[in-house]
C-alpha cells in the first residue's frame, strides 16, 4: 500500500513528502524510496527499538517554536497502520492533538485518515457489530465468546442452527487469526494467551457466500464519499485458517448491483468524513439478504493497489481533495488482479475473469 501511495506521488509530481518508517516496514525497502523527477520523497525511519509513536512523540515535541516541515507536512498527514493495538488509533490521536502552528487554520496539516473516534470503534469487530445494528445494516450475527459459551451451556438441550463458524480476534486485521470451528471446537475452546481475556474473541456463524470487498474515500464534512467499484476477496482455507490472498477489480455487475446501494447506506451513515474507508462483505444472491456486512476497515486497504490501476483520477489527489469533480471515471474493460502484498498481475485472462466472478 505504501509502494502504490509513493507510486500515486510519483506520477503527481507535486509534493514534497516526508515519509517515516517503523524498523518493520523499512525492512521490506531494498534500497531507500526513490525520489520523483518532479518533487523530492525523504524518509525518515525509526531508531529500532522505538515505536513509531515514540519516535513521532519525540520529534514532534522537538520542533515545537519551528516549521518541522521535515517530519509534518505542511498541508497532508496520511497515517498507514494496522488497527491492532490501537496502533492506528494512537497515531491519529497524536495528529489531531497537534497544536495550531500558527494563526491560521490553514497551516495546520490535514489529516487524511478517518477521525480517531470513528476508527475507535471500527478498529474493533464487536463495536463495529453494535454500531452496524445500531444504524439498521446488514450484517453477520455475532457474539463474544463468553456469551456464545455461556448460552450454549443455558441451552444444551437444544439444537443449534449453525455447525460451522467462525472465530476471530476483535482488533485482527485482514485475516489474521480468523478460524473456522466446529461448534464443539468452539465451546470447549480456551485461549492460549492467558493473559488475553476471553472476550477478545468474536464469533460469528459461517454463512455462504462471496467474499467482497468495496472502498470509500472521503471528501470531508460537506461532500458525500466517493464509492468505489467494488472487488470480489480471493480468500484460501489452509486446515481451519483462513486466509486473505488478494483480490480482483471490479467484480462482476450481478454482485455490484447488489453491493453498492449497501455501501451508500454505509456512507449516508458516516456523514462527512475523510481518508479511506474498506468494507469486508459476503454476498449470496439467492438469499432473502443478499448482502451482509462483514466488517468495516478505518484506513488504508490493499485493494488500493488495484483502484489507483484502474482509476483515471490519481488517487492521492482524490484523498487531499485536489481533485474537484464530482464522479470518478474508471478504465473500463481493464481488470486488475493483485495479491496480499499489494503486488499486482499483468493481464488478466477471460478464462481467469469467468472463473473467479
């Protein structure tokens, strides 16, 4: 994601851009980020054994009384962050309690990522459940697992509806830690992490289904988001893991039809916001709900990998709102196939197309 938002400034040309590094991420650059012919990209990484919130901290405090244009960009700060930990979460809220730099509210960095509150509870699987109930959303019915055990135990002498489910950690992002269960694997399930309290975990039951996958970008408290086309999720079962491998852009109509009115109702439900939305699905078209939300992501997802291929906008300009039109123009014909890592695929066949939609 990191190689496709460099890749975006690269063609734009425009920026002069600061980019910090953890000790993790910076191992995967070979060779330091290439700088554009028109615009210069500094990075910045992390002493190893700080935090990139540690690091950021320091800095920031460091620059107080001058520009610090070196470490906080004048105009855009982007955060690309997993939401485990409340890593994320952190992060945003140390940006948005930067002090004003000066009179103006102009100089004050934009911060392009959804607001920390709103991240809060989408960081979180159980939270983002209530809140999709909350605001009448199709979704999967879930429960923390101690509630799942204790029932079941309430219940014993009746049947259950489902035999297959799915367990996951609340804070996981993408599939990590994402099991399919019996139900008696799950009611006899304990935590290896004791330290972990059991309501760290989340089930749901295993429904049929497409996995899929649509992205929002928001334009701020005044405009509506721009919807993107949505994608259909390649997800692998390896024993009882589940695994996401990447994906496909755009999906086939007969499953966009059915997905982008949902992730209006999603945005409508937002309001205003800015920064990069994801939306996780299962969409079964012979179900009386064709669609079910699965979980919604608070920041920047691989499939942007794929929309900046298929999009003529440049999509950097679209998340700092330098891009003034009112609907995106997409390449049409063109189908984008990329991986877990972001990497994308040459030209993909219609044998491969018809197999995968």
């Amino acid at each position: 994601m990191l190689s496709a938002v460099i890749a975006e400034l690269q063609l734009s040309g425009t920026f002069d851009v600061a980019v910090v590094l953890s000790e993790n991420t910076a191992l995967s650059f070979n060779t330091e980020i290439p700088s554009p012919e028109n615009g210069n990209i500094g990075e910045l990484r992390v002493p190893a054994g700080m935090s990139v919130h540690e690091f950021l901290q320091w800095t920031l405090s460091s620059t107080v009384g001058r520009r610090g244009a070196d470490v906080v960009p004048a105009d855009y700060v982007l955060i690309i962050a997993p939401e485990t930990n409340q890593i994320l979460c952190d992060l945003l809220l140390l940006f948005e309690a930067l002090p004003s730099r000066s009179t103006t509210d102009s100089e004050q960095p934009l911060l392009l990522n959804l607001d920390a509150q709103r991240t809060a509870i989408f960081s979180d699987k159980w939270q983002t459940f209530e809140w999709l109930r909350s605001h009448n959303l199709p979704t999967i019915d879930s429960q923390l697992l101690p509630d799942f055990q204790a029932g079941s135990s309430q219940h014993a002498d009746t049947s259950f509806e489902h035999t297959m489910y799915i367990i996951k950690p609340r804070d996981g992002a993408g599939s990590d830690g994402v099991r399919v269960v019996t139900l008696d694997e799950l009611l006899q399930f304990r935590d290896s992490d004791v330290s972990r309290r059991m309501d760290y975990w989340l089930i749901q039951p295993l429904i049929e289904g497409v996995a899929c996958s649509c992205g929002m970008i928001g334009r701020g408290p005044e405009k509506n988001a721009f919807v993107l086309p949505a994608a259909r999720q390649l997800i692998q079962q390896t024993d009882n893991c589940l695994y996401y491998t990447g994906g496909v852009l755009p999906c086939g109509n007969d499953l966009q039809n059915v997905i982008q009115p949902v992730i209006q109702q999603i945005a409508q439900c937002l309001g205003g916001f800015r920064g990069y939305v994801g939306v996780d699905l299962i969409v079964n078209l012979q179900s009386e709900t064709p669609v079910r939300i699965v979980e919604i992501n608070p920041r920047l997802c691989t499939s942007f990998v794929g929309y900046r291929i298929l999009s003529k906008q440049n999509l950097v300009h679209v998340l700092c709102g330098i891009e003034t039109r009112e609907q995106l123009d997409w390449h049409d014909g063109t189908v984008v196939k990329f991986d877990s890592t972001g990497t994308t695929s040459g030209q993909v066949s219609a044998t491969e197309i018809q197999e995968i939609r």
